[in-house]
C-alpha cells in the first residue's frame, strides 16, 4: 500500500489538463474495512482536501445510513476517487 499511496502522490500524466493541478486525497488504512471508488473529487473538495465534501457526499453518506464521523474513519473506510 505504501507503494501505490507513494504512486499516487507523486503521478503527474495528467497534470497539463487539471486547472487545479493535481491534488490527489485517498484517504486509506490497512485495516479499512470498505474500499470506495467513485468518480474524481470536484473543485470544493480539491480545496478542502476531503472526499466527498459536498451535497453529494451527504447524500451518498444518507444512502449508507453512516454518519459523517462513520464515514471519514479511515479503519472502516478506504475512500479512492479516481
């Protein structure tokens, strides 16, 4: 894991067509328990350096039935944009 969080960090292959730059936020642990992927954070969360930290992700959390505290618990869940 080490070695892919050290991937992601430092890729750059699409950094000429990202107005932002690139800001990748993986919020991860060995002992997550759910690993989830969805499409690639939006401007409010490139700023926040939060998974989805927007409408859509209360919804999303509303959907799980978890709380936000549930869902940002790196040992219950992994959270991967891509």
């Amino acid at each position: 894991m080490k070695n892919l969080r050290k991937n992601i960090n430092q890729c750059r292959i699409c950094e000429e067509h990202l107005a932002l730059g690139p800001r990748p936020v993986v919020p991860e642990s060995k002992n997550s328990k759910m690993v989830i992927i969805g499409q690639a954070a939006g401007t409010k969360v490139h700023a926040s350096g939060i998974t989805w930290d927007d409408t859509r992700g209360k919804q999303f959390r509303k959907w799980l039935d978890v709380s936000a505290e549930e869902f940002y618990d790196i040992d219950s869940f992994a959270l991967v944009p891509l």
